[in-house]
C-alpha cells in the first residue's frame, strides 16, 4: 500500500514552489503590504499643496539720453549717454516690499536705441527684463548698484499686464515719460 503524498503547490503559478513564488501564507503578507502602499500613495497626493500664485513680470530700464548715433532700432551702450553701469547682463532685483527680501532675478538684455519722447537730439536705449515673481502686495525694482529703488504696487503692475518701466536720464527729473 502506497501512502499519498502531499506536495506544495505555488498560488501565483498552480505548480511547484520556487525562489521566484511566495508561499501561500505569503500571498495575505503581499496584499497587505500593496494595500499600504497605495494608501501611502493617496495620502502622499492628497497632501500636496498648491504652488503659491506667481506673475510673469517684463519690463524696461531706459537710459535717456544723447547717443552718437541716431539708428533706430540698432544696439546702443547705456555708456554713450553717460551710464557705463548700465550694460547688458546689469542685475535686476526685486524686492518683496513689506520683508525687503529678494523675490526675483533677472538680468538687463541687450539696448535697443529708439527715438525718445522729446524734441532734440535726446533719444531712449531701452534694455528689457523678465522673471517671475511670487504674488506680493508691492515691489520695490533696482537695477546695478543704482542708489534707490522704484515701487510697484500689485494693483498698478496688474493693470499694466504686469509690465514695469523704469527711466533714468536728463528728463526723469520733470516727470519721465
């Protein structure tokens, strides 16, 4: 008389156990384990919180002056009109204004020359900037190591698009443009 034999059978392939199948026992531990994971995951999405509101911010620094050229459209030098500070590549910070801490870097690009708003021979080389900047309630712009900074409240940079111009020149002193 023959005595049965009992033999293990793998759940995931209904064959013989091997290195690469876990046990039935195993297969309740597995589920567990998945089921945490994926409760872990849910919870890692759901804690996710939104990025803070930011605004893209363009802008322009124009150098007001007499340029030795008069070719609208061509490269200009914040030098010629008497600030050799003012090239492309000059910094560009913003400042949150409530904290004074930085919130935004840019730098100048390349002068553009273009006819200025006066009669004369006095003319703008206006060198733009762009960056984002967190949602603040004002800002306060300098360019280079320029003494002063020029504010921008949120409400007067949202009517203009978020654009902010900046002068600095002979006819800054009446009023600017």
């Amino acid at each position: 008389m023959t005595t049965p034999r009992r033999s293990a059978v793998s759940w995931l392939t209904g064959g013989a156990p091997s290195a690469t199948t876990v046990p039935r026992a195993g297969r309740w531990a597995s589920a567990v384990v998945l089921g945490l994971l994926a409760l872990a995951l849910l919870a890692a999405g759901c804690s996710r919180e939104a990025a803070p509101p930011s605004h893209r911010l363009e802008g322009t620094y124009i150098v007001h002056g007499v340029f030795p050229h008069r070719t609208f459209g061509s490269p200009c030098k914040g030098a010629d009109a008497g600030y050799p500070d003012i090239v492309p590549g000059t910094a560009v910070r913003v400042r949150d204004d409530a904290t004074k801490a930085v919130v935004g870097t840019a730098e100048l690009q390349a002068g553009t020359l273009r006819d200025g708003p006066l009669r004369g021979n006095d003319d703008d080389c206006v060198f733009s900037f762009s960056l984002t900047v967190p949602d603040r309630d004002a800002y306060r712009i300098e360019v280079g190591k320029r003494p002063g900074q020029v504010l921008f409240t949120r409400s007067d940079l949202e009517k203009s698009s978020w654009k902010a111009d900046l002068t600095i020149g002979a006819y800054t002193m009446f009023g600017g443009i």
